[in-house]
C-alpha cells in the first residue's frame, strides 16, 4: 500500500485538537469516518490518478 500524506488547514487542526482536548469519541469517530470518505474519493489508479482520468485504453 502506498504511503498517504495529508495535509489539514487551519481550521481542521483546530477541530483536531478540540475533539482531543474534550476526549470527545464520538466526534473523533465523526471526523474519521469523513476523512475515509476523502480517501476514497481521491484513490488514484493503479497506472496514478491522472491515468484514471483519461480515455480507457490509455494509461
């Protein structure tokens, strides 16, 4: 499996530590169940993501 690297803005850090800070573990839950949803909406292809977008045949 490839490695992932993810970036948070600001605010998203900030939500972060504030569900660690309340040792909040539903909105923890919450907030990985949405970032599996990023995930999966930005795997890439087998060939990368740029070959998922192009015509078949062709990457």
């Amino acid at each position: 499996m490839a490695d992932k690297h993810i970036a948070f803005s600001d605010q998203e850090q900030q939500k972060i530590e504030g569900i660690v800070i309340d040792k909040d573990g539903e909105a923890a839950l919450r907030y990985l169940s949405d970032l599996i949803g990023q995930f999966k909406a930005h795997a890439g292809h087998a060939c990368g993501p740029k070959a998922a977008e192009g015509a078949p045949g062709h990457g």
